[in-house]
C-alpha cells in the first residue's frame, strides 16, 4: 500500500513507533513498505511474541533468539521481497540477508525457510495488503501466513475460511545495507 506524498500515520507499541500509510493512494510504498526501513513483524493476535527466522524457519518466538529485523523491499506490482537480518552486533552474517522463501514438503503444510535472496523466485514474492488498523496480510499467491496452533506459522489457502492471522509492522529504524555492499 502507498501513500501520496509520504504522508504517515504513527503511533506506540511497546516503546517503539509504528508506521502505517495514513491514505490510501497511488505511487510508490512509503512507510514501513518503502524497502528502506527495517522492522519487526508481530501477529496482532499473539501474546508477547515476534516473528523470527529462527533455524533457519519462520516461527514466533518471545525472546531475542533468531532473525528478528525484516526489510520488505517493494518488486513492484504489490510484491516484496522480504530480507531478514539478525541482530546489529557488528557481526557480518548478520549483516547479510536470508529472504523468506515458501517450503512445501509432501503431505505437509507450506511453511516459509530462509534462503539466499532472488528477487526473480516466486517463491520470494509476497503480498503485504492492508487489513486497516495498521494490520496487515501477508501471502504468497494463493497461500497466507496463517497461525496453527499444532504446527506455528504456516501458509495456507483461506477457500472458503476467514483471514486469522494478521500482521503489524514495526518500524525499528534504517534499513542497513547488507555486509557485501
């Protein structure tokens, strides 16, 4: 979603700001989507947790373990590429990033790994749409980002069931550049 002319409505969670479009318009993502902010992503239906690529796989996790920064770098036509980074400790790896990237293993659900970022893979090209309060969906084709509770976060198709998992974008300061340049 974009803004015209940057503007940006803001508010407070848990001491830091978030930034959300305040209209919707025309024109390039700004905000949280334009790819030159980082930010930490939470379920709005979780208790005291955080996105985190983790192991090398997208889970929820409520301490500081994993990678828990997220730039999403608009592709264009709606799509992102959503780089992961961990920890700003002066390390190079975690200066490099690891895109989100969907799984499907036989007989189990679409889940998302990390991988080494490929802006042409659609298996790296998620949707961010606005669910308003500053909310957020985010889906890979026909499959979103969805809680279960017996397995975490999975990607699933919505058919005929309600949207459950939304998502809020923290803003957590400047994209950095990646350690390679």
């Amino acid at each position: 979603m974009s803004t015209s002319k940057g503007a940006i409505g803001a508010a407070v969670l848990a001491g830091a700001v978030i930034l959300a479009p305040a209209a919707p318009a025309t024109g390039a993502p700004s905000g949280v989507l334009s790819g030159k902010r980082e930010v930490t992503i939470v379920r709005v239906q979780a208790f005291e947790s955080v996105v985190s690529l983790d192991g090398g796989w997208l889970t929820e996790v409520d301490d500081d373990s994993g990678r828990q920064h997220f730039v999403p770098t608009p592709l264009g036509g709606g799509k992102y590429l959503i780089k992961s980074y961990g920890k700003r400790d002066g390390h190079p790896a975690n200066d490099e990033p690891a895109c989100w990237e969907v799984y499907h293993e036989t007989s189990q659900p679409l889940t998302v790994q990390g991988a080494v970022c490929d802006a042409t893979n659609p298996h790296q090209r998620f949707t961010i749409t606005s669910q308003g309060r500053r909310e957020y969906a985010i889906s890979n084709s026909w499959a979103y980002l969805q809680y279960s509770p017996a397995r975490g976060l999975i990607l699933e198709e919505l058919g005929d069931a309600p949207l459950l998992s939304t998502f809020r974008l923290v803003d957590a300061g400047p994209a950095r550049t990646p350690a390679g340049g």
